[in-house]
C-alpha cells in the first residue's frame, strides 16, 4: 500500500513540493481560492483548515483503502497504519474531542496493531457508554428536579418524558438506543408559558445532554455502532477516520447570517473550519462574538494569511479583505478592525 498516494501536489505532512514561480498561476481572491490555500486559519478557532482538495483526496483515499481491506487486498494492520499514518500531520490542529480520541485510538493501536480502527473503537465502547450513561442521567435527574415549578399537568408530562429517556438508557438495548435529537423533541413540545420559566430552563439543560462534538465518550459510543437507516451497516474505519477530519474541511460562513437578512456576497463571507461553522448556525454575530473572543485575534490572522498571498502575487485583489473588514466593524461595533497596512495592493 502506498501511504503517500493522497499527495496532490502537497505532502501530508502540509509542506509543498518545489514549483517554480514562473508558473506560479494567479488566483482571485474568492470563495474557491480560499477553500485551497495552504495554512489558512479559522477566523473564528485559529485552527488550520484543511484545503478541499486535500480533504477530498484523504476521503476518497479511505475509501479506496477500505475497499481493498473488505476485499481481502489489504491487511487490517495495513489498513489501520495507513489511515493513522495520513491523519497524524493534522492531529496539532485537530479540535478538542477528536484530539482526544485520536489518542486514545493510536494508543489502542499500538497496542493492537493488528486490529482494524472500527474494532478498536467497538472495544472502547462499553467503558465510554459507561460513562455517557451516567452523564446523561444526571442531567435527566436535573431536569426532573424542575418538575416542581411547573403546573401539574406539565410536570408530569415531563415527568413522563424523563422516566422514558432514563429507561432507555437504564435498558440500553442496541436495537433501542438513547437519542438526544428525539429527548430534545419531546421537550420542545412541553407548552410553555410567561411563568414558566422552568420549561426554558429544562430546555436548556437538555441542550446539554452529551454529543460527539462536546464528548469524547459520545463520540466513542456513535462511531462504534450501526448506521441509521442504511441497512443497520455498522460503521467503517473508513467513517472514523474521516470524521477526524471533517471539524477541519473548509466551509463558507456567512458572517452576518443570512437568515438574519445577511446578503449571499463574498465581502459577508469567511472561509472557516466546519467546527466553528456548526457552531456558529444563525446566532447574531455580536452574541456569538460575546461566548467567542479568541475570533478577535483569529480574524487578524486569517487576513494576514491572505495579505501574505496578494502580496507575494499569488492571490489577486485586495477588495475582498477591505469589505470583509467593514463588515467586521459594523457587526461587532467597532471591536474587530482588521489591520490591512501591511498590504502592498489596493483594491
């Protein structure tokens, strides 16, 4: 197996191989030129971002490889060498949760080298589901101490509600697992009125409840089972590994969203990592700015980033940043003003 196969004119470890500036193309400076510059950082995390064109090449490369191991081509130690081997370069810029588990991962692996990622992942699952369980009934028991604010007939529909989801983790039948997208609707329909407040707040708590974005555990316990609805196919190797990745691929956020009466330009645009973009949804820049001040530091670099490519030639065109940054301004009422001295070209 040849682990270097996914280079694409790059190597994995993120260095570039040797091009010759008389070919050097010039790029606009656009959505699609960002989505492929090397190295550039989050504007909201400071991350790395992984260009699409990698990203895409390590994805389909997984699969390919997971192809050959299901075929009998590639050994398991093979397969789970290749894979750690590719995602190791971006384990300094992976987030939070996936670092962690990452770890953990290559720390089973070198243990059991001859095991493939999912069989790993399925041999850490009852120590975290363990754990997400217990997580998870406390913050039920939480909600169900509110039951006492509330009027009676809403207490014990909540009542019912709780007494349902504890069951289901209690029980934990494979076939039947807990599922925080169906808690969340069950308490969404709770009626709610002006003295109420504990509805609010139950809902709050629930949003809460353990997720593989927020949870190492979780994320555990959800890449070591079967798929929803695709025919109970269980989880791939292939699927792990990419998930490891995905928080890091480029996506496009409107800054002031467009939900909110943002407009679809590319001066209400920043390419950021999927993670920060998740996050973010339709929350009003000024509220997300206030639980995210580390995006004051981080936007100045991912201006910098770009102003180093329009002034090496690279990148033409310096309108992007110079409306990008009164779009900053206004939205976050002067806090954020991205510093464009050090650009050699105008517009």
């Amino acid at each position: 197996m040849n682990t270097d196969s996914i280079d694409l004119n790059q190597k994995t470890d993120g260095s570039s191989e040797g091009i010759s500036s008389a070919h050097v193309k010039v790029h606009p400076c656009n959505m699609e030129t960002l989505f492929n510059l090397e190295d550039l950082p989050c504007p909201y995390c400071g991350k790395k971002i992984i260009q699409k064109i990698r990203f895409e090449g390590m994805v389909q490369q997984f699969k390919d490889w997971e192809i050959d191991f299901s075929s009998g081509i590639l050994p398991a130690s093979e397969y789970s060498a290749g894979l750690i081997k590719t995602l190791t370069p971006f384990q300094e810029d992976f987030h939070p949760i996936e670092a962690a588990v990452f770890k953990r991962l290559t720390d089973a692996n070198r243990k059991n080298p001859e095991k493939t990622l999912q069989e790993l992942m399925t041999e850490m699952r009852p120590e975290s589901l363990k754990y997400l369980h217990k997580t998870e009934l406390a913050v039920l028991d939480s909600i169900e101490d509110l039951g006492r604010y509330l009027p009676k007939r809403t207490d014990r529909r909540l009542y019912r509600i709780v007494s349902e989801g504890r069951s289901i983790i209690t029980n934990n039948n494979p076939g039947r697992p807990f599922r925080r997208k169906t808690f969340l609707r069950e308490i969404n329909t709770l009626p709610i009125n002006t003295e109420d407040i504990a509805v609010l707040v139950a809902i709050n708590k629930a949003l809460k409840l353990p997720t593989s974005s927020d949870n190492p555990n979780a994320f555990i316990v959800k890449y070591s089972q079967y798929k929803k609805n695709i025919n109970s196919e269980i989880v791939k190797s292939s699927d792990i590994a990419s998930r490891f990745i995905l928080p890091s691929s480029p996506t496009v956020d409107h800054v002031h969203p467009r939900a909110l009466g943002g407009a679809d330009i590319d001066t209400n645009k920043a390419v950021t990592c999927f993670h920060c973009n998740n996050g973010k949804t339709d929350i009003p820049f000024p509220v997300w700015l206030a639980d995210n001040p580390q995006a004051l530091v981080n936007t100045q670099k991912y201006a910098d980033r770009i102003i180093k490519e329009v002034n090496e030639g690279t990148v033409h065109g310096a309108t992007y940043l110079e409306e990008l940054d009164k779009t900053l301004v206004e939205l976050s009422n002067g806090a954020i003003r991205l510093d464009l001295s050090q650009l050699k070209a105008r517009g």
